[in-house]
C-alpha cells in the first residue's frame, strides 16, 4: 500500500503525563520523530493547569509517579501540587522530552487519509501538519465546566474557575461562594474559610470524604529512598496494595463484598461525626449512594470548616444569579462579593475527543460514541481508526492512580509496535471483532460494580456518561489490566 510523505512519525495532543509517558515509549522504540502539541504555555497537564491554594495529590505521591522513575524526595505522603509539576519538569528533562514540545497549539481536529495512510492535525491558528500515527493524551479532566446559571454576565464581583486560579487573590474581608463539593472543592474551601469575612458552600451532592494519613516524610527517609531504591518501591507496593483493596473490593466488586463498601462508609461517617458539631450540618453533609458511586477523596480539614461561624453550607438549588450575590430556588439571596467555581469538567459530552477526530469511511469518533456506546479495545484503539491511540478513553482508567492507566497502556503501544515491526508493516488497526469481545467482556464484569449492584442514582457522578453507564473504569485488578496490555492477542489487529 502506498504511503505519503508525513510532516512528523508522531504526533502527540497532550503534554501531561499520558503524553510524556507515551513519548518516553517511542523513545524506547527508536521512533524519534514525535510532535508533542499543547494547547497550555507549558507541560504537566493538570498540574500546571491548576494551582489553587491546598492542591495536593490524593493519592500517595510514592505510587503517583511512574514506577520506572520515581521521586525519592517526595516533601509530604500526599506531595502538593507545585511538586508535581517539578516532577513533571524532570521527567521531561530526563526523557529529553521538551525538544519535542510545542506549547500554545490547539488542535482542532484530525483526519485520516486511507490512501496516504497518515493523519493530518488542524490547528487553531489554520495550519495543518501530517503524521504516521495520532495519540490523543488529553486528559480526562481537561475541559472546564462553567455552569450557565441565569444572570451569570450581571454579576459584578469576581468571578474564578479553579483551573484558572488567581495567584495570591485575597479572601479577606470578602464575602465568599463556592459552588461545588467535589475533590476540588474539598482541598478548597478549607483554605478560603481561613481569611474569608463570610463563606457559603453550595452543595448540590454531598461526597464521602475519608480521614487523610498525611505526614511530612523525615530527610532521612528521603535519603534511604535515592540511596536504597527497593526501599521506595516496597513503599509503593504497601500502598498501592492498599488502593488496590479499595478500588477492587470497595468499588468494583460490590456485589460480592458489599459489607466492606459498608464499612468504608461507615468510616467515612464516623470521621464527619467526630468533626461536625451540628447534627443538622452532619445529615446535610452525608450522601445518599453508596461509597465509590462517585469517587470519594481524602480530607482532615474539610469537615471542620462547617464548625466556623463564618461558613455556611446551602444545599437549596441555585435559581439565579443577580449583581451582588446568588438567589436560591426558595427565594433566600445570598450576597456574595467573590464566586468561586469548582464545578469540575465536562468529560462526555465534549471531552471524548476533546477535538474531532474523523476515522476511515468518515467515522466520526465523538458522534460514533455518543450515537452508540462509549467503547476501546483495551481502552486503547478504536475500529475504523488506524494508527490511532486514545489513552484516555472508555474502560481505560485502571486503579486509583493515573498511572497505573499510563504504564499499561506504555505496555500496549510497546507490544503492539513491537509486533509491526515484526512483520515488517507501518499500520495497524484493531478488528471489530476484538472490539466487541473486549467491550463485551467489560459490560459484563461492571455488573457486579457498585455502579450496577449498588444504588447511585442520586451520585451525579462523571463516572456515567449521558447514556447512564458507567464506561471510565477499566473492570479489572491493576495486576490484572498490566499483564492484558503487555499480553493482548496480537491477532486481535490487522497490520498492513
């Protein structure tokens, strides 16, 4: 089959650390022609993106790292935000990532050429370049939600998303709002209730929030771990062991051990009544779905704020938006001088692809999967699209940690690449048959989830997508997802 002449190998969207970690792979591979395009001024995904006060990781910084490099001088268990994005500048340094990186590029679309057999990227600024492979790493929280609220453009204080956080803006004597209780919000609010003349918190779903086992981790450990590298990765063994528990028996197989989805709740309970004064505040503050629903997140501080006398949570629905604060369905208006939105992001109606993407026979990706079923071999390929990668995809989300999804599918592109140049082919594309298995396979082992088996339906959770099933996670122990993508069937492609 002919092939055109292409701009680059590679092109990559994403320079957060699916991106990276797929760059690294090709590196690996002897493929050295890579474009790493990102629409941000520069790398780290969300962890440049966002920098609002008390960002940290809410899992253990030794297993939220690649296990292929990690970072023994960690300063906390759970490491803040601004070591992340350190993190994220020495693996790019390291893997001689950044000479690949162009920053400020939004891509807008992208097609496939059949005859060519290549890729050609648009971008925003009306330039197009061609590539032999595509890999979509954008993120699954890359797309900010803004809620539409009537009189949202009259309101005349300030108005900050917490992916577009003000630097040093001072709360002092302000009368602030914060709309949302996720994971987000939990590291947020706690900080804003410091300086904030008066706080109120818009609730709209309660979230399960767990005590937090947080600590500053001694210099000498610090030394132990560069010194003793074994020592770090025993550390990280403990704990993801420990996630693994949760995610596999908590969440995914709720149906055979629900007592232990009871008694994560019921921890999560014990840890509101001990910090929550008020009963009232307590009940308002308990979700009505089953732990894991929605995904839960880890606090010490969160709860004790609604103790404050200048902090107030509101669970009515917001009606309005007006100049100097917000109206609320009963008719109670709220002044407020600051609005805070951590109303997280919008993951399926615009996030999956967050840019078209056109396959072979014109498929259009985000239309096929939002026509029909959210599906990826593997979480991974799609049919109709060659030499197509999506890392974050339906059923790709492996474990607690990001990275665990990362280096599986770093497994995948290894084998599947490894096998191309096998047989001496530049070509692939997986088969609709492999597709269906694997979508099949995954149906049928959420339904003993805690999205199936157990009651969500009031999580409002981003786990389901708008056809109400529950495609993020991939259902399956991490050991499990690890050794499927170093081990997939290689007849489940078709190479030319």
């Amino acid at each position: 089959m002919a092939e055109g002449p292409v701009d680059h190998e590679v092109v990559i969207v994403g320079a957060g650390f699916g991106g990276m970690g797929a760059g690294i792979e090709f590196k690996r591979l002897g493929v050295v022609d890579i474009a790493i395009l990102e629409r941000e001024d520069d790398l780290g995904g969300t962890w440049h993106v966002n920098h609002y006060p008390g960002l940290a990781v809410d899992i253990a910084s030794v297993t939220y790292s690649y296990s292929f490099e990690p970072n023994p001088f960690w300063s906390r268990l759970f490491a803040p935000g601004a070591e992340l994005k350190r993190y994220a500048e020495h693996v790019a340094d390291a893997y001689d990532l950044r000479r690949h990186m162009e920053f400020g590029v939004v891509v807008e679309s992208a097609e496939w050429d059949d005859d060519a057999g290549r890729w050609t990227v648009h971008t925003a600024d009306g330039s197009s370049r061609t590539a032999r492979y595509l890999v979509t790493a954008t993120g699954f929280l890359s797309q900010p939600h803004t809620p539409d609220f009537p009189g949202m453009d009259t309101f005349a204080g300030d108005v900050i998303h917490t992916t577009a956080w003000r630097d040093g803006y001072d709360f002092g004597g302000r009368r602030a709002a914060v709309i949302g209780t996720g994971a987000t919000a939990v590291q947020l609010i706690p900080e804003i209730a410091r300086t904030a003349r008066e706080l109120t918190v818009f609730q709209r779903t309660p979230i399960w929030v767990v005590p937090k086992v947080d600590f500053p981790i001694p210099r000498p450990v610090q030394q132990i771990f560069a010194r003793i590298p074994a020592a770090q990765k025993a550390a990280r063994v403990v704990n993801t062991s420990l996630l693994e528990m949760l995610m596999v028996f908590g969440v995914l197989h709720y149906k055979q051990a629900k007592p232990g989805n009871q008694l994560a709740a019921l921890l999560a309970k014990t840890h509101m009544r001990l910090q929550v004064r008020d009963a009232a505040t307590r009940r308002a503050l308990t979700p009505h779905y089953d732990f894991g629903c929605k995904r839960p997140t880890f606090s010490n501080t969160y709860f004790r704020v609604f103790n404050q006398r200048n902090v107030h949570l509101e669970t009515g629905t917001i009606e309005s938006v007006v100049p100097n604060g917000i109206v609320t369905a009963d008719g109670t208006r709220i002044d407020v001088d600051t609005l805070v939105l951590a109303t997280g992001f919008n993951l399926w109606d615009v996030n999956f692809p967050a840019f078209t993407i056109i396959g072979r026979d014109g498929r259009d990706l985000g239309k096929w999967w939002r026509d029909g079923r959210f599906q990826a071999y593997e979480g991974i390929t799609v049919p109709k699209f060659p030499n197509f990668l999506t890392l974050n995809s339906p059923y790709s989300y492996s474990g607690l940690s990001y990275f665990t999804t990362i280096e599986g599918q770093m497994k995948h592109i290894a084998r599947l690449f490894g096998e191309m140049r096998r047989r001496g082919t530049s070509r692939f594309e997986v088969t609709e048959a492999a597709n269906a298995k694997f979508l099949e396979r995954a149906t049928k082992n959420l339904e003993s989830s805690v999205f199936y088996a157990g009651d969500c339906s009031t999580s409002r959770s981003y786990y389901f997508n708008q056809h109400g099933e529950a495609t993020l996670l991939r259902p399956n122990a991490t050991l499990t997802t690890l050794h499927e993508q170093g081990s997939f069937p290689l007849g489940d492609y078709e190479y030319a």
